[in-house]
C-alpha cells in the first residue's frame, strides 16, 4: 500500500501532524509506503501579509499548539509572501534528486518556518536546507528555476484537492492502482496507524 501525505511546507496543521506521519511511517515499515503529495498554499498571493493576515495565522497556530503540542514561534517573518510555491518546488527538486520522498526536508522546511520564525521563501535558506540532508544547494536553485517542476508541482497541486478535501494535511491510500482518500485533517500518529492498518485488512 501506498499512503500519500497531502501537505505543504507553510500549512500549520501539517506541521501540528508532522511527527504523528514520521511515528506512523516508522511504526508501518515494510508495510505501507509514504509518500508526499504536495498541497499548495496561497498559490496565487503575491502581496505581503498583512496585519489581519498576521493575527489570524497566529490564531490558527495556537489552536494547533493547543491540539498537537506542536512548536511555534508565534512571529510572521517581516515582509513575507504567503505563498507556498517556492518551498514546494524545493521540496519537489530534492525529491526528485533523492529519488524519494524527503520527509525529513519538507519537516525541517516547516521547523525553519513556524519554530524558527524563518522566510522559507528565500531561496538561500531552501538550498542551505538541503545541504544538511546531503543535497548540494545548486539542486534547489536549479529547481527553483525549472518551468517543467514548476508545471509538475502545479499539477500535483490540483491532485491533492482532487480527492474529495480542500483540507490539508490529508490522507490518501493507493492499493491495486486505486486511490481513495483515507482521511482530512489532522490525525495523531495512533489514529492515523489504526485508519491504515483497518483499510489494509478489509
């Protein structure tokens, strides 16, 4: 069985479940794969945030402290562009180099954001990123540039919300070529293990 993992590096509900997907996944080993389905966020928005923009993701982010433990920062980067599609396309490129998921990526990514306060749109902090999962920093400046990951990630973008939840994170389970979705929203790990371990044996 495949499980694809319907997140985003700027969404802060899959980060509240970024530790309950890597506790599933390990706890699943040899039995599901997990895979990343990039979800997109704010694609469009081109401007800064806002001050009410500001104040309503903070809002969002206790909720998700409070339901997950999560850690957050509580602070917006100045100037920053809510717009996901530079971290995806780094996402994509180091998946594509590695040749599979980069959970472990995609996490940091989300750390550097909502822990650490941090502008994942800047493209020096993407590729420095990298460099600590062994992947040279020139992968993600190439990909960050690349009109045909750009096409793909776009693609992927409007896969995610294909399958019935406008919601991210999202679960997703392929078996015999057949996709359904699983589950929307959030999902601690041990909930998230039981849905999968349930559809393996029905």
């Amino acid at each position: 069985m495949k499980v694809l993992i319907a997140t985003d590096p700027m969404c802060s509900w899959c980060w509240g479940m970024s530790s309950s997907v890597e506790e599933a996944a390990a706890a699943l080993r040899g039995v599901a794969k997990f895979e990343i389905l990039l979800g997109g966020v704010n694609t469009a928005t081109t401007q800064p945030l806002g001050d009410y923009g500001r104040r309503y993701l903070i809002h969002v982010w206790r909720e998700v402290r409070d339901t997950t433990g999560q850690h957050f920062a509580f602070v917006v980067p100045e100037g920053m562009v809510y717009n996901s599609t530079g971290p995806c396309l780094a996402v994509a490129a180091v998946r594509r180099e590695l040749g599979h998921s980069p959970f472990g990526y995609l996490h940091r990514l989300q750390q550097l954001f909502f822990s650490e306060a941090r502008d994942i749109n800047d493209a020096e902090l993407l590729a420095g990123a990298a460099t600590d999962f062994g992947i040279a920093a020139d992968v993600v400046h190439r990909g960050l540039k690349d009109p045909a990951l750009a096409d793909m990630v776009r693609g992927e973008f409007a896969l995610a919300r294909s399958y019935g939840t406008s919601a991210l994170p999202s679960v997703i389970v392929e078996q015999e070529g057949q996709r359904t979705l699983l589950a929307g929203g959030y999902a601690d790990a041990a909930m998230l293990e039981s849905l999968i371990r349930a559809r393996l044996a029905s």
